[in-house]
C-alpha cells in the first residue's frame, strides 16, 4: 500500500486558530479547532490585536496538538498549507509567519490558501470513519456565506471559478452578528438566532427583503439590519426598562429577521443555478450552519432537481482541514509558494482546484 500524502492546514484569519492533518486532500486526521469567541464576546465583535496575540500564543500548543492526533511527527508532512486572505493581516501573518517557517525548516513545498477556497472544499473532506470523502460534481454552483463574505461562484469543470454576484454591503453572518448585538444576545450572533428562531414565528416581523426581484445575482443586508433597529425603536424595546417585553419578542424577532436573509439566499442561489446551467449546489461558510438555511435551501433545490451538499456544521465555520483541502488541490495543479509568501487581505480567486 502507498503511503498517504500528508498536508499541514493552518487557519488563523480571524478568530479561530486551527491546524489540522489532512490524507491525500480529503480525509480528515485531525482538525484542532480554538475558537476565541469567548474572549471577544465582551467587546461584541472580534478585536484585530487581541486576535493575533492569541493566534501567536496558542499556535504552537495547537500544532503539537494536531500531530499527536494524526499520530504522525513534523517529518511527516508532504506539504503546508495556509490562508493567506482574506482575513485580519496581523491574526494572517501568524498563520503565514509559522508556514513559512516550518517550510523552510522541513524542507517542504508552501501553498497560500485564499480562505474562500477553503471554504468551498469543505464540502469535498471526510471525517474519520466517513469515507470515501465525496468527489466534486460540476459544474456547480456555491454559495459562500460567511461573517466576511456573501458570494455566488460557478464552479467549473476545469477548475476554473467564476463570480456572479455578492453582498453591496454587509455580509449575511455580518448580519447575524450585527442584529443579536442591537438584540442584546452578543457575539457571535449567527448561533444564537438560530436557536432562537427555532422557538419563533417567522412571519410575525415581515422584515424586507432587499434585492429579491432585481435581476443580479447580488445581495444586500444593511437595510434589513435597520428595519429592525427601526423595529425596536418604534416599539420602544430599545428602553432598558422594557427589556423584559423584548425578551418576550426575541423568538420572533429571530424568525423573523433570519427568515427574510434565507429567503433571499435560496431565491439568488436557485436562480444562479439555473442561470450556469448547474445541477449541483454546494453550500459553504460559517452561515451554511444555519439549520433554516439548510432546509429551506434543499427545499427549493430538490423541487428544481438540484442536488444540495453541505459540510458538516464544525467544517462549516473556521477550520484547517478545508484549508489543507483547498491547499492539496492547488498543489496537485502545481501551485508552489516560495518563502516569499505575504499575506494579502484580498487575494484575487479566479480558481477554485
Ligand atoms: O466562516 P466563519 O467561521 O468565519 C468567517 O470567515 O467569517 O463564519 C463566521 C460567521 C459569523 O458571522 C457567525 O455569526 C456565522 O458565521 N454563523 C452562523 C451560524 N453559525 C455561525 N450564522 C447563522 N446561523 C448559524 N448557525
Ligand atoms: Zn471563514
């Protein structure tokens, strides 16, 4: 039996630090994931520079961490993978600092990841105990739906990757993020909205939804977040005092305001489907945990016969396996990085293998 091909993943562009092991681009060894949420919660959103000391500090525990779990040394690794962008530059440049450094050491080729790419590919990993790992049906069409990004590709068949359209404003986590602070629910807002929502109408806050009937395939979701601080304010729920009644809306709300995001995210993917020709869509990004998304998405992608693949939630936000992925496709292609590598808050992606 040949020996498996071992890529390194490295993930450090916003808030999580993850490394991870990755067998021949698609089985998962180990994928050790921290998550800082917990001590940017009290800022309500993520701090740039606390980020990257944590990165810093925590990077190699984590490294060592991910080896022993794989049960393999540094010696072992055929390649290092690592986001480069887009993302916070000073929490990237830790990420791309270590590669570098352990590229150089170990005498090993570098790839530099653009962090949606990763995304993407966490569709096409298995977990230990799941294989095979699903093979790419194409074309296809993604939609990339994270705290920085809300984006439409087609992927193609030959590797190539097109956009069709994308957010104007904030992105659709950006959203969740936004909406559970005006709501007092803190940070991250995407998790706690949907479990909420689970407990919510959905139709009794009919919030707006933005760009639904134009004819691009793009999106917008700051007027939503003002419709509901409009909510609040004119029924006086922003008042300290009348906490109490809010708390008693905050189900509803939820539904509501998280509904009128899924409505348009199924209505443009479906539509961006049929518009490429695609029988596959592919669901990718820290919002693709969303369970409404997940199921209003299939609804609409089964009643057109579209197949609908998702990761699973844990893939879904922040991790090094997809980064080791996209990585491991990227170097099968050829791509080699030189020790020169730097980071780039917005790299261009016109390839997604
Ligand atoms: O992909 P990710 O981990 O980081 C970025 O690349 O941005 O995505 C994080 C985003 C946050 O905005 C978070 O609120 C959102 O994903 N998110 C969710 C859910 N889980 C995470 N949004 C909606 N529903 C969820 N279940
Ligand atoms: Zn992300």
């Amino acid at each position: 039996m040949t020996r498996s091909h071992l890529t390194l993943g490295i993930e450090t562009s916003c808030d999580e630090t993850s490394f991870a092991v990755v067998a021949d681009g698609r089985r998962i060894l180990a994928n050790v994931i921290l998550s800082q949420t917990r001590e940017h919660r009290r800022y309500g959103g993520v701090v740039p520079e606390l980020a990257s000391r944590r990165h810093l500090t925590n990077a190699v525990p984590l490294l060592h961490e991910a080896l022993a779990e794989a049960g393999i040394g540094l010696d072992d690794l055929d390649l290092i993978a690592v986001t480069r962008g887009p993302g916070l530059v000073g929490a990237l440049l830790v990420g791309v600092a270590l590669a570098k450094a352990l590229a150089w050491a170990l005498d090993k080729p570098l790839v530099g990841v653009h962090h949606l790419a990763g995304h993407i590919h966490a569709n096409f990993l298995a977990g230990p105990g799941e294989e095979p790992a699903p093979a790419p049906r194409l074309p296809a069409v993604a939609l990339v739906v994270s705290g920085g990004h809300t984006d439409l590709f087609h992927l193609q068949a030959d590797g190539g990757l097109e956009w069709l359209g994308g957010t104007r404003d904030d992105a659709a986590g950006e959203a969740f993020d936004k909406v559970a602070r005006e709501l007092g629910l803190g940070y991250p807002g995407g998790p706690v909205i949907d479990r909420l929502a689970a407990r919510g109408d959905p139709q009794a806050f009919p919030f707006p939804r933005a760009m639904l009937d134009d004819d691009s395939l793009d999106f917008s979701f700051s007027g939503l977040k003002t419709a509901v601080i409009y909510e609040l304010e004119r029924r006086g729920w922003r008042d300290p005092d009348r906490r109490a009644e809010l708390e008693a809306h905050l189900p509803d709300l939820a539904a509501g305001f998280q509904q009128a995001v899924v409505d348009v995210l199924v209505a443009k993917t479906v539509r961006a489907a049929r518009q490429v020709g695609a029988r596959q869509v592919y669901l990718a990004g820290g919002v693709a945990a969303n369970r409404r998304l997940r199921r209003d998405l299939a609804a609409a992608a089964a009643a057109e016969g579209l197949e609908l693949a998702y990761p699973p939630p844990v893939l879904c936000t922040d991790n090094g396996a997809m980064i080791a992925a996209a990585g491991y496709a990227a170097w099968r292609r050829g791509r080699r990085d030189g020790l020169d590598l730097d980071v780039d808050p917005d790299p261009p992606l016109d390839a997604w293998l």
